[in-house]
C-alpha cells in the first residue's frame, strides 16, 4: 500500500522534471562586479537589475531588452535634496553620472533598444554633457525610439548638440514609421540647459509626460522668440499625455508644430507654465480645416509669458477648459484661425493685450469664463471666419 504522501512526492518529482527551471533575476553592482555601466548591461538577462554606484562614469548607454537601471540608494541615497532648479531631487540621482563631455563621435548619451515592448527602467542618474559636433548632426542626450521604458527621477542637462529626450516611433517629416508606438513614462526628471527642446515628442508617441520640471532649453545667441525652442514639443500626430510639469524660460513652455489629425487626443493638463520666452503653450497645426485634433487643455497655470498665455493657429476641435492665464505679454488667449472650439470656465486677467483675442475663427464657443483687468478688451474679435461661420 502507497502512502497519499508518496504519491504526492512523486507527482512534485515528475513535475519538476518536466517543467524548465525559471533563471532568476539577478542584481549586477557596478563597478564592484563590472568596472562599467555598459559591461554589466551586456552581461545582464532580461530581469536583471543593474545597480551603479556613486560616482561619475564616462561612457555612452546603450540599454538592453528587460533590464532596470537604477542608481544605488545605500545610506540616505533617497533623501531628497536641493536640485539644480525648484524641485527638490533624490540625492542619488545627484551623485551618480553619466557624462558624455569626452565623446567623439556623434550619438546620444543613453538609448534604448528600438520596435519592443519589453520592459525596461532607468532610475536616478544624472546625465550631462554632450558636445557640439562638428558634423553639424543633431543628438539628443535621451533616445527612445519605437519603446515603452519607464524614465524617472532623472536630471538631464548640458547638451551643446540638441535637447534633453526625443520619444518617438518616427513617421511623416521624421522617416520610416516603426512597428512599435512610444509609450514611455516620463516622470519626476529635471531637463534643463540644453540647446534643443527639453522633451520632444515626435510621430508615433503616445507618451506619459508627467511632473518634469523643464527650464532653460534654449539656443545660444538667439533672441528671436521664433528660434527658442520649446520645454516640451509635440510634432505631427504625436498624442502625448502631458500632465503636471512645470515649465519656465524655454521657448515655449509646451510647443506643437505641425500637428496633424490623429483620432487619439491630445491632452495638455495641470502644468504650470510660466516666464517662457514665447506662449505658456503654443500649438500650430497644418492649414487644414477638414482635420479633427480633438486636444483638450484644461486647468493650466500660465503666467508671465514673453507672448500669449495660450496660442492656436489653425486648429480645430479644441476645448480650454478652467485654465487659470495671467500677467502674460500678451493676450491671455490668441485663437487664429481656429473652428470647434470651446473656451469654458477659465480666469483671464490682467494680460497685456486682450483677454481672449479670435482672428478668423469659426464656431467658437465662449461661456462661464471670468475675464478681467486686460489691457485692451476682455474679447476681441477679428474677422469673421474665412468660411463666415458662426461664434
């Protein structure tokens, strides 16, 4: 007679010979186990965590399928700590580097595998300083092309060839689109002092951008507010979701250019924008009136910008819904050339020019906002539409 228990350990017997065993995640410390970053990527599986420790690592990134990379925390690696701009910052993002300043040849400074969905995280470095090359080639210091990585608590800065991240699956004026969408998560990262968009978000991205604090992107030299760029941008059919950033002395606090139809929408909310050379957001779609963006910019905090609080041109289907637009240089909104769009429940006050200016728009609807204290109208209109619709 067969004991249950037998029969039970010889069932456990046969299932684990049949089953393959599961390689477990392993943590790679550098640079006890590997003397650089890159060694312990090439050398780790998908599931592995490489952990950096303290110090400043002179070498380009190039990230792996399923790896995490964090910053090692130790004794009191997760105190936050003044940071370069207002917000405070983890003290190991402070003290574990990246630099790209001895880089010859052109490239960016951290990439990430392209077309995937695998997971993968980078968490608490600074990265700083790209040269300007001779070539003339514009890099990013952050590459996320056709993936979905998770980007945090990150300070980005000193690029003298372009701007600070690009998320993009590539598309229209860009190239070949990828099979894969971005879908990155972009939070609680410092992007400053590059001499391109801070965050960039091209074609084929459909990003989270959230609770970045973006400032001082700008061009060397120039002063004309059509040459600064923007602290983070959106090209073409790009349907990022924007959301709690703060964003002061760039070009544009959030800039989009190019926009074209996509049935996603675009939604811009909760930022604080401010003190930016051009518009606190500034979004201009190609002249095609036929086109739906359906974009929605709700509960905006936008103050002291060099030009408009919140700038259209050549939109359509758009809501500004309970923004809060102040002490801009000029209009607290300036809609051109816009149709279908509703401006509901804001504050607009004390701007330069009028409160909400509309020059050529089209079935706009205006209501429950509080207008006040501007210096040449609460509303002014400008033409009738070029199609003579209605507001």
């Amino acid at each position: 007679m067969v004991r249950t228990g037998s029969i039970s350990t010889a069932m456990a017997l046969v299932f684990m010979l049949c089953v393959p065993p599961v390689a477990l995640s392993r943590t790679i410390v550098v640079p006890d186990d590997f003397k650089t970053i890159n060694q312990a990527i090439t050398m780790a599986r998908s599931g592995d965590t490489v952990m950096v420790k303290p110090g400043v690592y002179h070498e380009r990134i190039r990230m792996k399928k399923g790896i995490t990379l964090v910053s090692f925390a130790g004794k009191g690696g997760n105190e936050l700590v003044k940071g370069p701009g207002n917000k405070r910052v983890l003290r190991r993002a402070l003290d574990t580097v990246i630099d790209g300043s001895g880089l010859k040849e052109p490239g960016y400074l951290l990439s990430f595998p392209k077309d995937t969905t695998a997971p993968m995280k980078v968490d608490g470095f600074t990265l700083r300083n790209l040269p300007l090359y001779h070539t003339g080639v514009k890099m990013f210091m952050v590459e996320i092309r056709g993936c979905s990585p998770v980007f945090i608590n990150n300070i980005v800065h000193g690029n003298r060839s372009w701007g600070g991240i690009l998320s993009t699956g590539l598309g229209t004026g860009m190239g070949p689109p990828l099979e894969t969408t971005a879908r990155p998560l972009i939070e609680n990262n410092i992007i400053f002092d590059n001499l391109g968009p801070g965050i960039s978000n091209g074609p084929n991205s459909e990003g989270i951008i959230r609770g970045n604090e973006v400032f001082d992107n700008h061009f060397t030299g120039r002063t004309n507010s059509s040459e600064v760029p923007p602290g983070i941008g959106i090209r073409e059919y790009a349907r990022p979701l924007i959301e709690g950033n703060t964003c002061y002395r760039n070009g544009s606090g959030i800039g989009g250019i190019n926009l074209d139809v996509n049935q996603k929408p675009l939604i811009i909310r909760n930022n604080r924008l401010f003190e930016n050379r051009r518009a606190g957001i500034r979004l201009k779609a190609l002249p095609n009136r036929s086109g739906r963006l359906n974009a929605t910019i709700l509960g905006n905090t936008i103050y002291g910008n060099l030009d408009a609080g919140i700038m259209a041109i050549n939109v359509h289907g758009m809501k500004l819904v309970s923004n809060k637009v102040y002490d801009n240089m000029a209009s607290g909104l300036a809609l051109f050339e816009v149709n279908r769009v509703i401006v509901e429940s804001n504050e607009i006050y004390r701007n330069l020019d009028a409160g909400l200016r509309l020059v050529d728009a089209t079935d706009v609807k205006v209501r429950k906002n509080r207008i006040y204290q501007n210096a040449t109208a609460g509303v002014h209109f400008a033409g009738w539409g070029k199609d003579g619709g209605k507001r």
